[in-house]
C-alpha cells in the first residue's frame, strides 16, 4: 500500500473536488430537496445494484432489512435536510454546517461506545463552537441564512449517526451498506414526489445528471476505494478539504462574499474535526501497543 500512497492519495483529493460542486449545483438548480434527494438516490441505488449483479454480490438478506432501512432513514434524513439548508442559506455556510460531524461523531461514540473525551476533544469542541458563533454573525445573516445553517449542522449530526450504524452493523458488507442508504433512502424520498418540482429546464436536468452520477455515484464509489487503502487520518483530514473548495466554488460561481469571520470560522471548525480524528487515531494505536 505504501509504494500507491501518492496516486492513492491524489484519487482521494480528486473524490473531494468532485463531492464539493455539490453545495454550488444544489444552490444554483431550480430543483427543490425532494427532486434532487430521488434523482441523486435513483441514480446510486441504480448504480450500486448493477455493480453487485455484476459481481455477483447479494445486496440484503431478511435479517438485515432492519439495518438497511435505519440506514435509509437516517442518510435520507440528512440529505434532506442538507439540501434544505443550502436552499435557505448559502453554499459556504451549508459545507460548513454539515462539517460539524466529527464533532457530533465525538458525543456520539460516548454514548454508544463509552469512548472517553480527552483534552484534545475539549479543545476541538471550544474551537467548533467559537467557529460557529465566527460564521454566524447576527449582522451579516438574514433569518433564512441563520436558520439554513442550523438546520446544517444538524444534518452533520445526522451524518455522524452514519458511521454508529455501520459500527453496529458490521456484518453488513460496503456495498450492502452503500445500498441501504441509496436505496433505501429512495424509498423514503419517493414518498414525498408529489411534493417535488419536475417542470425543469434543460439546464437544470443537467445540473440533476451531474449530482447524481459525478457526486454521488462515480465520487462514492471512489470514497470507497480511497477510505479502504489509505489510513483513517489521512482520509478524514482529506475531506476536510471539502470547505474550503465548496467556499472558492460559491465565491467563483455564485457571486457569494467570503468575509473574514466565515474564513477563519471556517478554519476553526475544519481544526476541530481534525483535532478529534488525530486524537482518537492515537488513542486507537496505544491501545493496541
């Protein structure tokens, strides 16, 4: 593994540019949560399914339908409310909303794996929160724009369920879990298609196509390569890098103003999730010294 690290590592911040157009195609198409969620989802869940017969791979048995569908609840929940957020707020502030998952990670694992928090955590959760009170200022965000990224950071805390589930569901293969969040999710985002919006554009169906092959399917199934070959810290540290090019693709695209306090608000809570990982890398690695 370690003569591939640099082409590995290049794929994976490769992976990343392409999940972050997501916050500036979501922002810039006329399609609202619902057409985006079943479009994108369709796409995957397609996608995924045709790659297991392809390999000859069962997605589910009976007694897993319980994990695949918590598993589409929870991934159809935060998309959900990810996209709503970047409809109401702006891209930057919708990335780093949702960005906030390491931090909700580190709660999280104390509660279900009595995971102790260190100094480290403490520090990091100071810093997410001096963050967040950065890029939220109450004389530069509209109530939309305020609301939007709260409902962001919830949507990272929805994210960060993700990885609990999959720890407990360990029996579950990568691809089985890939579509009990796909697929699964499809079926609870189907149920609100009478409230999506499908008289498009041209341009707009294009901006769905490229969300939901290039973003999710093509980028997903290169997540998955990466997360396997390279070491959780560098690929942790790796995605954090989508902040900072979703911020330069809504300043470029979208015309949207980067002022210091969203920078380096920014900066702190991308530190703080960093922060978490190194600290429970380390801890995983005395532990089995």
């Amino acid at each position: 593994m370690t003569q591939h690290l640099p082409k590995t590592l290049l794929l994976a911040v490769f992976t990343v540019l392409l999940m972050s157009l997501v916050p500036v195609l979501v922002k810039a198409i006329a399609a609202n949560e619902v057409t985006i969620g079943i479009v994108r989802l369709a796409i995957g869940a397609v996608g995924i399914a045709l790659l297991a017969k392809f390999k000859r791979q069962k997605l589910w048995q009976k007694a897993d339908l319980k994990w695949l569908f918590l598993l589409g609840l929870v991934f159809s929940s935060h998309w959900y409310t990810y996209f709503t957020s970047l409809k109401l707020s702006t891209a930057s502030l919708g990335a780093i909303g949702v960005c906030t998952f390491g931090v909700h990670l580190l709660f999280l694992n104390r509660l279900f794996f009595k995971q102790a928090i260190t100094a480290a955590d403490v520090l990091a959760i100071a810093l997410a929160i001096l963050g967040v009170f950065l890029v939220t200022p109450d004389s530069q965000l509209s109530p939309d724009q305020f609301i939007g990224f709260m409902i962001a950071v919830l949507s990272g805390f929805l994210y960060a369920c993700l990885p609990i589930i999959n720890r407990k569901a360990t029996h579950l293969s990568t691809s089985q879990k890939a579509f009990g969040q796909f697929g699964f999710g499809l079926l609870f985002f189907a149920g609100f298609a009478p409230f999506g919006n499908w008289q498009l554009s041209s341009l707009d169906w294009g901006g769905l196509v490229i969300l939901g092959v290039v973003c999710t399917l093509i980028a997903h199934t290169l997540w998955i390569k990466v997360s396997t070959e390279l070491p959780n810290s560098i690929t942790a540290t790796v995605y954090y890098f989508y902040v900072p090019v979703a911020m330069l693709q809504s300043w470029w695209f979208l015309d949207e103003v980067l002022g210091w306090e969203k920078l380096v608000g920014a900066a702190l809570i991308i530190s703080a999730n960093i922060i978490v990982v190194l600290a429970h890398n380390r801890s995983v690695r005395a532990a089995k010294t």
